[in-house]
C-alpha cells in the first residue's frame, strides 16, 4: 500500500527537500515526544515538537527538544513580543490544520513565524511529526528551517 501522504511531506516533495519517515504504533495512546521518541528508537534529544502560541502580533510556532519545556519569556523575546502564551487544545485544528500530537511545523494552513530551539544547530538531522499520529519525519536542520522561514533561539526552560 502507498504511504499516505501529509500536507508536510508533500510541501517538502515539492521544494525537494530530502527526508525519512518514520512511523510508531499509537494504538496505547502514548502519543507525548518521549513516548515516541522511545518508540522510534531515536535520542529524544533529536526528536521535537512543535507548539503553538499566541501573541499580539498573531500566532508563533515553536519547536523544541520533546523531553524540554517551552520557557514563555524566550519564546516571546525571540519573536519581538512582551509575552505569548500556549493556544488551546481544542484551537490547534482551526489555526494550523493539524491536531494535536500530529502538529508539524511542515505544511500549516497558513505560515507563522517559526522559531526552533538553539540545540538544533548541534544536530545533523531533526524528527518533527509528520502532520499526523503515528508519523514522524527526519530532516536536516539546513533543509528543513529554511522550508519554514525559521529563526533559531533558545527557547528552553533551564532546570533550577
């Protein structure tokens, strides 16, 4: 059977960027990064995922490290604003296309401001969804972040 293609992998056919899928078993419910990091046999510090805020000036996608916090006050500095904050569960659909667990920074409705986190830059390949559960994709930093527009900043809670 053809592999069903997403809205992130087809925008990734069209600007030839080359990239490897993978796909895990989500039938437990275990859809959280670590979880499928674990699944996928990846280090979960290559795998991230992708979260989306809001701000004055609209909607802001962030992607960091699975096993990491989003810390709200980079997050905002890296964008410009005074603060952001995490949309809704229930939001995600309508703003970006995809659902929860299956939020690719790939191929959203529309194209917002996208930051990745600082530790990318030290990856030679970064696994963010697929656009849908159950698939992941794996690509070049150098490949992917221009795709997107994306800016690099440290995005990370620190441990206290």
């Amino acid at each position: 059977m053809a592999e069903q293609k997403t809205n992130a992998m087809r925008m990734l056919d069209r600007a030839k960027v080359p990239y490897q899928t993978h796909t895990y078993d989500h039938a437990d419910g275990k859809i959280d990064g670590v979880s499928v990091a674990e699944k996928l046999g990846q280090r979960v510090e290559q795998v991230y995922k992708t979260l989306v805020t809001r701000g004055n000036g609209g909607f802001y996608v962030f992607v960091i490290p699975v096993a990491k916090e989003l810390d709200l006050k980079k997050a905002a500095k890296a964008v410009g604003e005074k603060a952001v904050e995490m949309i809704h569960v229930n939001e995600i659909n309508k703003i970006t296309g995809y659902i929860r667990g299956g939020c690719s920074p790939v191929g959203m409705k529309k194209q917002f401001p996208t930051v990745f986190d600082a530790a990318v830059e030290t990856l030679p390949s970064v696994i963010v969804s697929g656009g849908r559960i159950g698939c992941q994709i794996e690509a070049a930093p150098s490949d992917l972040l221009p795709l997107v527009g994306a800016k690099i900043a440290p995005l990370v809670r620190e441990p206290a």
